[in-house]
C-alpha cells in the first residue's frame, strides 16, 4: 500500500509535469473537495464495519481517550516546533502534523487550504509518519510497553498498522489501537480546518 501511494504521487508529478490533458484525470483534479467526501464517506463504512465498537467504548470509558489525547496533543507540539525550525507558517505546520498519519486526507485538504507546495508537504509527511509507524512498533513493543505503540500509528492504528499491533502486542492493545484509529480519524479533518484557520 506504501509503494502503491508513492507510485501514485510519482506518476501525478510527471502527469502534472509535462503538461498531459487526459479528460478524466483533469476533472477528478478540479473536484479534489467531491473526493474528498466520497473519501470521508468511505472512512465512516471502515468505522461502521467494526462490531462491539460501542461496547468496547462504554466498558473503556474515559481512558480511551487518554490516548488519542495524548497523540493529538504530541502531534500539535510536534507542529509547532517544526513551524520554527523550518520558518512554515504555524497554522500550516500545525495543520500538516495535525494529518495524524492519515497522508490521503491531510494532502488534498491542506492542498486545499494552503497551496499544492504544502499539500505534497503534507502527504509525505504523514506517509513517512505511517512507514516509520512500521519500523519503529516492534521496538516499541520490545523495549517500552504496548500501549505506547499506539502512538507513532496515529489515525492508522485501525487499518494500516493494525496488523503490526496484532502482531507485536497483545489483545487489549489490539482493541484500544483500533479504538484510537477510529477517534483520530475522526477528529483529523477538524484538527486541520481548526490549525488552518484559527492558529
């Protein structure tokens, strides 16, 4: 799936470089927001298809949110610091951290907001958020504690990831990941439109 999106990014530079006029490929490019909710939707059908989600809530209660508190909060400071060292405008560099790992949403919205330069900013990003998530999980597990492995994943520790959880963790951890995916997820388009426009 990595390769695939890179390959995809790669063939859209080239497309865009040398000028090409495909019909269909200019009209998904003029209707990025279109497929952006069809994106979302599909988002709220990855959500919906996991049973027992609300019971799981109600047994966890407030400490599910601890986490994704805690990565979100992580992600914004991370933000910041980097608006700094690389003189980004803090509401963008908020923005593009605020993708949470989530490299297809946080491109096209932040293309959106702030310009396609720091849209491609923010799919690689949150793309090298999501291969470094891969690399860094097992040591995670080995020499810090499982629920710390949540972290790096950020929005994709119910899709993408999960099954380095399912391998490197354990059953509760599995579920708080999956718990955390779908919040994250959840709160990434509002984290952005808020870092965009209120920073």
């Amino acid at each position: 799936m990595v390769f695939l999106a890179l390959l995809a990014l790669i063939l859209g530079m080239m497309y865009g470089l040398f000028g090409l006029n495909i019909q269909p490929i200019d009209f998904l490019a003029e209707h990025t927001d279109y497929l952006l909710y069809v994106l979302m939707f599909l988002v709220g059908i990855s959500v919906g298809m996991h049973h027992g989600l609300l019971e799981k809530i109600k047994e966890y209660h407030v400490k599910i949110l601890m986490i994704p508190a805690g990565i979100i909060v992580g992600s914004f400071l991370g933000g910041v610091v980097c608006s700094f060292l690389t003189k980004t405008p803090v509401n963008v560099g908020t923005a593009i951290a605020c993708g949470l790992g989530w490299y297809s949403l946080s491109g096209v919205s932040i293309g959106n907001l702030a310009g396609a330069a720091f849209g491609s900013i923010a799919f690689l990003s949150n793309l090298m958020r999501e291969i470094f998530s891969f690399f860094t999980i097992p040591w995670i597990a080995r020499h810090l504690n499982y629920y710390s492995c949540i972290a790096p994943a950020g929005a994709t520790s119910e899709d993408t990831t999960l099954p380095m959880m399912i391998r490197y963790t354990n059953e509760e951890t599995v579920v708080m990941s999956v718990l955390n995916g779908v919040i994250c997820s959840a709160m990434v388009p509002v984290l952005i439109s808020f870092c965009y426009s209120v920073l």
